[in-house]
C-alpha cells in the first residue's frame, strides 16, 4: 500500500533544498534505490527541483524502476513529462554548455509555448549568477580538491560540505552555496568554460536587457536571442 506524504509549506529556497534533498534520501534509502547523477540532472530539468514535484517525480521512480537499484536518467525521461519548467532547465542548461543552436531553438520553444519573455530572463540571470558566483568560489581556493572532471558521488562527499558551511555567513558571492548540491556541481564544472571578466560583461548585459524589457518597445524575442548569442557565440 502507497505512503501518504504530508507536505507543510518549505519557506525560502534553501529550506526547501535542504527539505528535498532529505526527504529523498529518505525515500530512497526506504526502497533500496539511488539515483544517479544523471538521473538527479535530468529530474532537476524536469522540476527545477521544486520539491512537491520532485518528490512525486521520485515516488513514480522507485515504483517504475522495479528490482532496479539505481535509477538513471532514462527513467526519468521514460517516467516524468515534458514540462515548461522541464524546457526552462533546458534553456539554462545549454547556456551554460555554450550551445548556441539549442539555446536558441529552446527558446524558440518556450516562446511559442506562451512563457513570459520575464520569466525566461529570470531564469537566465539566476544561471549566470551561479556560475559567477562558482567562479569566485573556484578561485578563492575554499573548495579544497574540486576538479570540474569529479563525479558527482565525489563532489557529494569531499567538496559539499565545504560549501554548505558557506550558505549561512552572509558573504558575498555564495548564495549558490544553498542550492541543491547537483545545482552547485553543475555551476562548478561549468564554470570553467568562462572567464570572470566574460560573467561580469553578462551580468551588465543583463542589466541593460532587463531594463529594455521593461521600458522599451522593442521585441523580447530578439533581447533575449541577443543574450544567448552573446554568451554562446564566443
């Protein structure tokens, strides 16, 4: 017989981060299954590791994996729909990868779907943060042995909790610091495809395209197509 899950209201995203990362783990660890690491990227994709969805998402996993143990991203792309969410995860994960051709197609996509041009750019302007914000971790030499070539079971036990301890003293440049440990594997590895110098150029540009949004006539389609050309197109 299934378990009836009681969800109460997660304030903050970090709160919620910590929330969902336990409640997996519990999840998990219950039924004797694991996820990998690309399964974790494919259902963050897929959710944006809200944690309502996310944990609904791993019950239907568990269930579809069988006498599997672990669970890949196969399942989840067999078990868990395409969403809007799941094409926004998309969007920020080829910006981050530099692939101009899929940037811009996913945005095409999301467009044509009816997301808000706002939205889109939330969602952008949150990614180049993280990766600046990896950047500066990477370079403060706080992360100890962090190569951008370590797997994720690597990372979860010799670098995260150098960087969960960071989440909390107010500093500057490590919000990323509260985010789900894939998410902050993720901007790690990623960072290394830029230059400081290039992230803090984005981040003006960002500026700039946020107020043009706002208070300008001219097409969101080509403001944000700019924006991905100009970090893609190196």
């Amino acid at each position: 017989m299934g378990r009836i899950l009681s969800f109460t209201k997660v304030k903050g995203e970090a709160r919620q981060q910590q929330a969902l990362q336990e409640m997996a783990d519990e999840m998990l660890k219950r039924a004797g299954k694991r996820l990998s690491p690309g399964a974790w990227s494919a259902l963050g994709q897929k959710t944006g590791f809200d944690l309502r969805e996310s944990i609904g998402a791993i019950g239907k996993l568990i269930t579809y994996a069988g006498e599997k143990t672990q669970i890949e991203a196969e399942d989840v792309e067999a078990v868990v729909g395409r969403t809007k969410e799941d094409t926004v995860f998309g969007l920020t994960g080829a910006l981050s990868g530099r692939n101009l051709v899929l940037a811009l197609n996913t945005l095409h996509e999301l467009l044509d779907q009816g997301l808000h041009p706002q939205m889109i750019m939330t969602m952008i302007v949150r990614e180049i943060r993280f990766l600046f914000q990896a950047k500066l971790l990477i370079a403060s030499g706080r992360l100890g042995a962090f190569q951008p070539n370590m797997d994720y079971g690597r990372f979860q036990k010799a670098i995260h909790p150098a960087v969960k301890q960071l989440s909390g003293d107010g500093k500057e440049g490590i919000a990323i610091a509260s985010q789900h440990p894939f998410v902050v594997y993720q901007a790690l590895k990623n960072a290394g495809r830029f230059t400081r110098a290039e992230l803090t150029g984005y981040l003006d540009l960002l500026v700039r395209t946020d107020l043009a949004l706002k208070s300008t006539g001219q097409d969101p389609r080509l403001l944000l197509e700019r924006i991905l050309i100009a970090v893609c197109g190196y």
